[in-house]
C-alpha cells in the first residue's frame, strides 16, 4: 500500500466519550421537612395562642380554660376518676363499631355493586337509613338492651355501626359500579366465573375506594361512641367524663375532648399506615405537596 492509498482510507472514529449521568441534588433540609416545619410552627403559635392568649384576655377559667389548667385536671383524673380504664373502654368501643361497621359496609357494598337488581330494590331503604338521626336510635336501642353496662356499650356500639356503614357502603358501591366493562367482558371471553370476575378484577378496583372509605369511617366511629355514651348515659368511658364536667369544670370537659380527638387520630393514622402496605403500588399521598 502506498502513500496515497493510505492516505485515501479514513481513521477509524474515536469511541463516543460517556457521558456522566445526572445525578439529582439531594434534597435541601427546608425542602425535605418544610411541611414537618410549618407543622410544628402552627402547632407552636396554636399552644401559646391558648395558654398565654387566654391569660391576657381574662377568659374565665369556667368557659375556656389555659391548657395548663387541662394539665392539672389531666394529673387529678387519672389519680382519682381512673382515667386510663375510661379511655380502654370508649377505645375498644370505637376499635369494635369500627370494625363491624366497616365490615358491614363492605358487605353490603360489593352485594349492592354485583347486584343491580338488589341495588334497586335495597338502596330506598338503605337511603332512608341514612337520613335518619343517628342519636334518635340511642334511646331506642337502651330500650332494647336494657340499662346495665355491657348494654348501655352495646348502644354506643351500635350508634358507631351507624355512622360508619353508609360511607365505607357507598365508596365501596361506587368504585365496584366505576370497574371498566371491557376488562369484565374480557375476563367473559376466558369462561371467568361471576366469583372470579369480583375477586380478581372488582374487589382489586375497589380497594382505594374503600381505604377512602375506612379513613372517614375511622373519625365518625369516634363521633358515634361519643353520642352513644352520652345518650345511653354510661356511667364508664369518655363520654361519662364529658357529662361529668357538667358538674365538675370545663377543664375536665377539654380533657375528654382532646383525649377523643387522640383516639380518633390514632385511628386515622393506623388506617392510612394499612392502606400503604396494601397498596404500596399505588403513588403515596403526601399532604401539603403537589401531586406530581
């Protein structure tokens, strides 16, 4: 080969230089706890607003007390009206009308969503169910069961069953009656069976509904104890602390609301940690960001 011919072949190309990959910054500290921080802010000012707000103002003690006067009333209930035994007893009726209300709602709600006909012949009535008072039932059912303990719990029980089967009936109703026809007709064309068809493509479609569902029934169960023991007129839990601070000051009234609204956080939060290990799938969703 001479000089020319040599000349006349190209070079072979350099191998494209890789480039480096993008790596994301790491979030900054503001932007990873900013929701965390405003959180403690207003949290912070809420506190201070009530105790040393209530103090400059000069509100009574017999209207709204400081939350240090809800301190001390919180050290005298639970060294003499047992307030620890009071927060077991309207917990676990709010953990049992919870869980039958919940379960009854499911049931009802898939049956009503698999079945048209039933739904046309059932939902009148189910509707009526709704519109009625709750508290109106309260007295009804003491009647029913009668004025011991274990009955006057039962009518709180009861009271919560109420208020949570219509919302987890009607998300779960919904979601089964929003299932896409054409991935049932599919599942048609493969000899599916009816129990197939829910288990397999309605009960999973359903499932966000329903955690919807569960959130709101987990606060209105608290509400429903609540009412039933104040109407039931229970002589244990929290709603016999409330009606106790008739007699005996606002504060100990206070104490028994926040120890509810404990009760009921408690409660949201344990349901939205079970919707996030069942649907892990699915994108979380974080209060105060932006759906992205």
């Amino acid at each position: 080969m001479n000089d020319a011919t040599a000349s006349a072949v190209p070079a072979a190309a350099a191998p494209p230089r890789a480039e480096p990959a993008l790596v994301p910054p790491p979030p900054s500290f503001w932007r990873a706890y900013r929701v965390a921080i405003w959180s403690a802010v207003v949290l912070a000012l809420f506190v201070l607003g009530w105790e040393w707000g209530l103090r400059a103002l000069g509100v009574p003690k017999y209207f709204i007390p400081t939350l240090s006067e809800i301190g001390v009333e919180f050290l005298r209930a639970y060294e003499r009206m047992d307030l620890v035994h009071h927060t077991v007893i309207t917990t676990f009726e709010v953990l049992v009308g919870f869980a039958l209300g919940a379960l009854l709602g499911m049931a009802m709600g898939y049956v009503l969503g698999m079945s048209p006909t039933a739904e046309k012949v059932l939902s009148p009535y189910i509707l009526a169910l709704q519109i009625a008072p709750k508290v109106a039932f309260a007295p009804l059912f003491v009647l029913w069961f009668g004025f011991s303990v274990e009955a006057k719990m039962s009518v709180a029980i009861l009271v919560a069953v109420l208020v949570v089967f219509f919302p987890i009936m009607v998300n779960v109703l919904g979601a089964v009656r929003a299932v896409d026809p054409a991935m049932i007709n599919l599942a048609r064309t493969f000899s599916a069976t009816r129990w197939q068809i829910f288990w397999k493509i309605e009960f999973p479609a359903s499932m966000p509904a329903l955690f919807s569902g569960l959130r709101i029934g987990s606060t209105l169960a608290v509400i429903g104890v609540t009412v039933g023991e104040l109407v039931g007129g229970i002589n244990r839990g929290l709603g016999f602390l409330l009606l106790s601070g008739e007699t005996q000051g606002a504060p100990l009234v206070f104490l028994a609301i926040l120890v509810l609204t404990v009760i009921g956080i408690v409660a949201y939060c344990a349901v939205i940690l079970a919707e996030r290990s069942v649907l892990h799938y699915m994108p979380r969703r974080d209060f105060g960001k932006p759906n992205s």
